[in-house]
C-alpha cells in the first residue's frame, strides 16, 4: 500500500495550505455594467431632448435682428479677381489646340468699372424731432398756404362787386330778363343745329327682303387680319375650332353683334391648323397688350357660357 506524504504537497491538504484569492475581473463587472446602463439612458434621454428642441426651435426661438455695420455694398480692389498669367492671350490657343487663333473680326474694349458712390447715391432721409406738437399749428405739405387778404382790399372788392349786382339788377328790371347773377338761367338754351353731314335713313330705305347677312359682309372681309403678317409672340384670345372657314367667318359676326362694345380695336384672326390629317381653322382676336388685358376680356365672355382662351401666335 502507498502512503502519500501530506506535508510534500500543502496545496491539497494540511495546515499550511492557503486559498487562492477571486481574480480581479469579478470584482470590476459589475461596476462596468452599471456605468454602460447609466450612459444609455443618459444617451437616450440627450436624444429626446434634442429632437424635442429641434422641433419646437421655430415656435420657442425669439428671433433676433441685429444692424450690419458698415456699408451695404463694397467694391473689391480687384473687381476681376485672381488671373491666370497670359489669360485671354492667343498664346493659349496654341498651347491648346497646337495652331494660331484666326485673327477677330471685332475688338470691344471693356467697360470702365462701376462706380457704386455714383450709382447709388445716399438719399438724405429727413430728421424727425420728438416732443410735443403743437395741435392748432398747420401741418407742413410743402404747399404755400395763401396770404391773408389786406382787410382795406377786401372791403373794397366786396363794395364794388354789390355796385355791380345793383345795376345789373336795375338793366334786367327795365330789359325784362334776369341778370347773370341770379341763380338759374337768364335764357332758356336752344339745342345746337344738326350738322349738315349727317344723313338720317327711313325705315322705307332698308330692303328687308334682302338677307341679313350681306349688309356686314364688307366690313367683316375688311376687318379680317392676314395669319401671314401677324408676328410670332401676339397675344390673342381664341373663340373655338371650326370645320371650315365660313362657319368660322358667321360665329365672328354672331359674336360682333352681341359684343360689339367689347370688340372695339380688336381684329378677328381666322387661322388654319392641321392635326391628325384633319384641317380645321380656329377663331381668334388679336389686339391685346398683355397677357393680363387678353383674361379681362376673356372674363366678358366666360361669364356668358362662351368659349374664350387667351393664346400665343405661333
């Protein structure tokens, strides 16, 4: 039988053997733990806070204005900035392309630089002085008020002027009229003489068997623009498309008979399209100096349920 000698090992018995002491990662765990949590939360609740600023910044954020100092524009000392050594120089082509630039046709020399004292110049803005105001003193409108009357003159004019009316009163007693100076009229005014030049026309001089149609029929071929001589970029209004020209040409003279106060210096465009292998021809008025002058007319129109666009000539 083996016997083991207790003392030749203390580490696994007897009474000189010592214990191993805890390693030193345990003891610091949970001090690591605790410090993670607490800047997690210190990270979550720096973000709330964040987001919530950044959302209210707009209603919360009192706005500040404060005055530049100094002038608001200034001229820089080298209005060209930095440059290049040969810039604008031919001897750039060659080193680029390899040849000699033809020589130019026209030479412009630059413009001198701006003067911005002399552009702009400072307007004097008037001083206003506080303090009281005097009520009953007149405001200053830059309008010369009028001299008060010498009272000698005045007494004078207003004796002259009852002479006047007395005897004008004593000529109209032994004449039978009435004076100028009174109130109402001295004469009752006789209408002025038709001129000479108007001709006036009886019911018996139209022919009412005669169409309706024909009597603007002059007018209406004369007041029509040529498409060909009307400039690109007029400003027009279209009325509609139609099949034919004369269909076109008799919703003009429908549309002149019932606007022809709203017609006045407008003249009618009669303009042919093609779309799909289909020709048609639209209607239009030209005389117009904007964009805003083509709507208000077109309002007329829109508000009687008619068609009316306003366009450009193409």
């Amino acid at each position: 039988m083996t016997v083991y000698d207790s003392d030749a090992y203390p580490a696994y018995g007897g009474e000189d053997s010592v214990e191993n002491p805890a390693p030193f990662g345990r003891a610091v765990a949970p001090l690591v733990t605790w410090t993670g949590a607490v800047a997690s939360l210190a990270l979550v609740a720096g973000l709330g806070l964040w987001g919530y600023n950044l959302a209210m910044r707009d209603v919360t954020g009192i706005p500040v204005i404060q005055a530049l100092e100094g002038p608001m524009r200034v001229q820089p000392d080298d209005p060209g900035g930095r440059q290049a050594d040969h810039q604008g120089l031919a001897v750039n082509v060659v080193k680029a392309q390899g040849v000699a630039a033809a020589p130019v046709d026209k030479i412009v020399l630059a413009p001198p630089p701006i003067d911005l004292s002399t552009a702009t110049p400072a307007q004097p803005v008037p001083l206003v002085q506080d303090g009281p105001r005097d009520a009953t003193a007149p405001e200053e409108t830059g309008i010369p008020l009028p001299e008060e009357p010498n009272r000698e003159q005045a007494t004078v004019l207003a004796v002259e002027a009852l002479i006047s009316d007395l005897v004008a009163e004593e000529e109209a007693a032994q004449n039978g009229t009435v004076p100028n100076t009174k109130p109402g009229i001295a004469r009752s005014p006789r209408p002025a003489a038709r001129p000479e030049a108007v001709a006036f026309a009886s019911r018996a001089s139209f022919d009412l068997s005669a169409p309706t149609a024909a009597m603007p029929a002059v007018m209406r071929v004369a007041a029509f623009a040529d498409p060909e001589s009307i400039a690109t970029g007029t400003r027009m209004v279209q009325f509609g498309a139609y099949d034919d020209a004369d269909t076109a040409e008799a919703e003009w003279v429908r549309i002149a008979e019932t606007f022809s106060p709203y017609l006045e210096g407008k003249n009618p465009v009669i303009q042919q399209a093609e779309r799909a292998g289909r020709s048609f021809y639209r209607l239009r008025a030209m005389g117009f100096e904007d964009l805003a002058d083509a709507r208000r007319f077109c309002s007329v129109f829109l508000a009687e349920d008619l068609a009316c666009i306003p366009v450009v000539y193409k």
